[in-house]
C-alpha cells in the first residue's frame, strides 16, 4: 500500500506536467490582447512595448519555462521566505497577474476563505446531509421517505444553480428580507453579533450549492444501498441473529461506501472551481469569480496558475480515492 | 408418528404467499412436519418446489413484503417461532438453530474478515469478547477442517477457495453450538470432491454435536448418502415422506417415482438418454384444490383435477400425497 502510494504519487509529476504544457498551448492559442483593456488613446507602437514588457515577445517554450521555474521554484522559495523570514527568493520573480500587478499566489490566497467557507461548508453539509437520506431511502425503498427523498433530489440534480438561487434570493432577501442577497467579503467575525452576521450571510449560497451536492450524492449512496441490501451475505447476517442496525451500518454500509467515497473525493476539486455561477449569483468573490474575470481580461498567468491548481487538486484527490478505495474493500490489494 | 420423542421442530399447517404483480403466489401450501433430534432431514423437490421459502420463513428470514406468512404454527423448544417478537427470534437465529447457504461465494462479507464474521454471533448470543471469542472461532475452524486457523483467522473471504468458504460458513452456523442446522443447498455451487468433502465433514460433525439437521437439496443423490429421512416437495407441498431406504426402494408418489428415474446410471448402458420429467413445474399463483402434479403425471385421473389430496400414512412412516393411494390406505389400515 504505501510502495503503490509512493509510485502513484511519483507517476503524478509527468502527468502534471502534461497538463500544464496542455494548458500553457491552449492558452496561448485562446485569442484575446492582454492590452485591450487599456485605453484606447495610447499608441500602438506603446503597446507593442507593454506587450513585449509581459513576456509575450518570446518564443512559446522560453515563455512555459520561464512559467515552470516561477510557479514550480520561485514561489516555493516565496514561501518558505514568508514563513521563515530567512530571505530564500532574493529577488526571483514570482508569477505576477497582468490586470493587478501582484502576484497571483497573494491573490489566490486572498479568495481562498471565501470559497473554502460558502463552498467547502455547502459540499460538507450535501455530504452530511446526503448520506443518511441515501441509507435510509433504500433501506425503506418506495417509502413515503424514499418517495419524497428521491423527489426531493431529482429537484436538486436538475434544477440549475442559478436558477434556485436567485429564487432564494428573491424569497429570503427581497420578500422575507431574513438573509443579505449580497456575500460580503469584507465581513470579519469579532464576536457573537458579527458572527450571526457571518452565519445569515453564507446561508443561502451555501444552502443552494449544498442541495445540488447533496442531490448528486444521495443518489449514489441510495442505489449502492440497493446493490447491496440483495446480496447475499446479508441474509447470512441476519441469520446469525444479528440486529438490523448492525446488519445495515456495519454489513451493508461498508460495502455501500465503497464506490461512494469515490465519488465523494473526486468531487472535492469541483469545490475549488466548479461554484462559479453561484458565486457569481451571490457574489462572493471567491476563486471561481477570480477565474471567471480573469478569463474575461484575458489574464493569462492567472488562468494558467488556477488552472493548474484545480488540476493538481484532480490528481490528488483521484489519489486519494483510490486509496480510501484499498483501505475500505480488501479484495482491492495494491502492491 | 412420533409417539416415543418429542420433536425438537414441528411444523404445522404452514403457508407462505408471496404478493406480485400478477397476484398472490402461494409458495408454501399447508406444509405439517416433525423433525427429531438427531435426525438428519432431507428435502427435496425441483427449483421454485418451495423447500428454500419453507426453510427461510421458520426464521422470518424472507423479506416482508413480498413474503407473508399466512398462517401456521412452527413450535421449537415448546415455542412459536412465528409468534415471537424480532428481539427473541433474533435470538434463535445463530444461537439454536444455525444456518447455512447455497453459495459460499456471496454468502460471506467481502469487506470483513473471516475471523471477524465468525466472532460475531459469539458477541452476541454467547457474550465472548476478545481472547474467549478468538481462541473459540479458532476452535471452530479446526473443527470445521481448515488447516492452519491462527494464519487464516485474519484473511478475507476472497482468499479462500468455495470449498473453504462452505466450511468458514459452517463454522459460523456453528458458533453457538445451535440444536438444529439448516443447510439450504451447501453443495450445489461446489464441484464434486468439494461436495464429498463437504457431506464428509457435516456426517461427522452431527455424530460429534448431535444436532438435527434440515438439508435442502435437489440432487437426489446426496439426500441418498446423508438422509435419515426424506421430504419431497412439489409446488409448496410436501408429496411424499419417507425414511431414507424406503423411498429409494419404494418410491409411492408418482413424482418421486419420476425423480428417481432421472438420476442417470453411472454403469450399465450407454445408449439410454436421460430421462426427465415431461412439462414444467407450475407457479401457484390460486391456492389448490386439485393435485399440482395432474397436468405431467401418467397417471392422473378425474379426481386428481378436483380435489386437492391429502398427506396420508400408506405404509409405516411412509406417508404419501396422491389419489392413486387412498383406497390402499384403507385396506393397510
């Protein structure tokens, strides 16, 4: 287990590699003028220059090297600068956004919070929500609880994002007036007062992120429930006089989370980039409304340095899936 | 019947339904049988006869719904097992009465170990915890013939052969020493050595524990070397039964006749095709009153598309279910 974690771990660096390269072309096939954003009054021949002062008179593969040893050597070193104060990085330079001047790592860790708290806090709670419904959904298969439960997240599985949040929005906010329609980000939490502030505003993001996950994950747990709950070696548990809880929490649940925990993790990265719109509907300016303006401004050390954060969390939480996979199901030995 | 010993099981009237789309399928149909202890029961009869459902519902064991339970009384150790509450049949699953199945592939939990699953029931209807509960799951799979316990005690289901999955299965319907075992088509998945191995291993463990023991089956030749005395069923009821020699020489019940033809001749002729039984067996979706049997029996007369005969002694302890027998029965006495 822990060879085939090693070499896992080990073949992810040339696949990460390949996707930044992927990325890197595609981006720079992506039509668009980093410069169109500035003002129309200045002149050409300057803005060939504020081109060539981005790096963009280079040939393609000085431009991905040099992008390679910024994200991969000069911002570590960055990092442990900050963390140390020992000064490692000299003066290397970092990956600088081109709409702010700053580097996109400071950014990035600027919107962090704001998505780890609304969107993080959503995928917990679908999962929390979720898994419960699915066991019990099954277990009493064609229930008045199944019937609404299963209802309930068909709902939720087809109904956009968008849609249910701006109904939200126009419930709670415009005729309830209980939740602010807008998430502030400038908000901090000091005490009790301010942080049932906190509280009223990441309800409705999270309550609309949180039904569309648990929705997805409900689901899936319901009808790995079903699988399982006709197998037979759970008549031979419960011929051994084994009480129905333990039959359905111990015997049924363990083979019933196998796939699930798969599905569970993999979404995990979608949590980073995937909340966009809802982002967008609430705005909270968290990473996916980063990506979103980035894109728009054609911004392309931070598409490409996002980007790839997203697809670094992929990889590892494929990693982990299959990990948790060996560690839950025997039969699955990696040597 | 049983005048001298009480019977350790005895069922009466019992009878199962199952509710599907089509209607109601009386699965069991009046079944009344004893079993005494030490007895090694054979029952036998063709897929879908009910010998499975009938086995499973003394426990409550069938999923409900579909299955209903209408009506009957199973007494055991002078109780109703179908009267009882979950909290006291659970008791008697896996502490008096064990059970083992068909398929030892799927029959065990993938994800646990063997050691695990054994120690189970020993938890729960002994109270053995740690040391007590492992040293007796390791006495049981000595007991149950599987080399090397202490190596294979931790190992999981899918690192043991079928054959070796029955006897861990065996070993955990044995856990609490149970008065009755239920073996419903232990061998029907195992190659042949397997099965010899098998039988081999339950004829020795009843002369050691002395439990009685409910075989289903329908391979008319392993109730021939295991059975004390057969049951043979057709569409949810029993048509006749008999100990062990006397059905195999005198075979009453057209269908057990039928049966036994179908057993192919190792030795003798080759050029024989083997024989089977003409038509398909019935589903019984209106409960009864006329023989299942009438539409592929030889013999079948007006009576038997009318009234629905009744399980009668013939010979001594050898009671059959036809019309062509009644008026014998009257002459025998």
């Amino acid at each position: 287990m822990f060879n085939y974690t090693i070499r896992r771990t080990l073949l992810a660096i040339p696949t990460l590699f390949f996707i930044s390269l992927a990325l890197f072309l595609l981006l720079d096939l992506a039509p668009g003028d980093p410069t169109a954003q500035l003002p129309l009054t200045i002149p050409p021949e300057v803005r060939e220059k504020i081109r060539l002062a981005l790096g963009l008179g280079e040939p393609f593969h000085i431009r991905f090297l040099l992008w390679l040893e910024q994200f991969f050597i000069n911002e570590p070193l960055h990092l442990l600068t900050e963390l140390t104060g020992v000064d490692f990085s000299g003066d290397r330079q970092r990956v600088i956004s081109w709409q702010s001047r700053s580097p996109v790592m400071d950014i990035v860790v600027q919107r962090l919070p704001q998505t780890l708290w609304v969107v993080g806090m959503s995928y917990v709670m679908g999962t929390i929500i979720a898994l419960p419904i699915g066991i019990i959904s099954a277990y009493r298969q064609y229930s008045w609880f199944d019937q609404i439960g299963t209802f309930v997240s068909m709902v939720g599985f087809s109904i956009p994002t968008f849609f249910t949040g701006v109904l939200l929005i126009v419930i709670f906010s415009v005729h309830l007036g209980w939740f602010p329609s807008i998430y502030d980000t400038t908000h901090v939490v000091t005490d009790w007062g301010s942080l049932i502030v906190q509280i009223k505003q990441m309800i409705m993001p999270t309550m609309v992120l949180a039904l569309y996950n648990a929705a997805q994950i409900s689901r899936f747990m319901r009808a790995s429930m079903l699988d399982n709950l006709n197998q037979d070696y759970v008549r031979t548990a419960r011929a051994k006089g084994l009480r129905e809880n333990v039959v359905l929490l111990v015997h049924v649940l363990r083979n019933s989370m196998i796939p699930v925990v798969t599905v569970i993790a993999i979404g995990v990265p979608t949590v980073f980039g995937g909340a966009i719109i809802t982002e967008q509907v609430f705005k909270v300016n968290g990473l996916g409304q980063l990506l979103i303006t980035a894109i728009q401004a054609n911004d392309i050390p931070m598409v490409q340095t996002l980007t790839f954060i997203f697809a670094v969390l992929i990889v590892l939480f494929n990693l982990l899936a299959d990990i948790l996979y060996g560690i839950l199901d025997p039969r699955i030995r990696y040597e | 019947m049983s005048e001298d010993i009480s019977p350790v099981l005895s069922v009466k009237d019992l009878k199962v339904v199952f509710s599907t789309r089509k209607g109601e399928v009386h699965a069991v149909n009046t079944i009344n049988f004893d079993l005494n202890s030490g007895e090694l029961l054979g029952v036998v009869g063709e897929s879908g006869s009910g010998k499975s459902v009938t086995m499973m519902s003394l426990l409550s064991l069938l999923p409900s719904p579909p299955a209903k339970i209408n009506g009957g009384t199973v007494s055991f150790e002078g109780k109703d097992l179908l009267k009882m509450n979950q909290k006291e049949i659970r008791k008697i699953r896996g502490g008096k009465i064990g059970f083992i199945f068909q398929d030892p592939m799927t029959s065990l939990n993938p994800v646990f170990s063997v050691g695990f699953q054994i120690m189970e029931p020993l938890k729960k209807h002994m109270g053995l915890t740690g040391r007590k509960a492992q040293d007796r799951a390791l006495e049981l799979l000595e007991l149950v013939g599987i080399p090397d316990p202490k190596k294979r005690f931790k190992d999981y289901p899918h690192q043991f052969s079928g054959g070796m999955r029955q006897r861990v299965m065996i070993a955990i319907a044995l856990t609490c020493n149970p008065k009755l075992l239920i073996a419903d088509e232990p061998t029907t998945a195992l190659d042949v050595t397997i099965q010899a191995q098998i039988l081999e291993l339950v004829r020795d463990l009843r002369k050691k524990l002395g439990m009685a023991i409910i075989w289903i089956t329908h391979d008319l030749g392993v109730i021939a070397g295991i059975a004390t005395r057969v049951i043979v069923m057709y569409a949810g009821q029993i048509v006749e039964q008999a100990n062990v020699d006397e059905l195999f020489a005198n075979p009453q019940h057209p269908y057990t006749q039928a049966l036994i033809e179908t057993i192919p001749a190792v030795r003798g002729e080759r050029t024989k095709r083997l024989n089977s039984i003409r038509g398909q067996a019935p589903t019984t979706l209106i409960e009864p009153h006329f023989c299942s049997f009438h539409p592929r029996c030889d013999f079948a007369f007006n009576k038997c598309t009318s009234i629905n005969p009744q399980l009668i002694e013939q010979r001594k302890n050898h009671l059959v279910a036809c019309h062509l027998f009644e008026d014998k029965e009257v002459a025998v006495g």
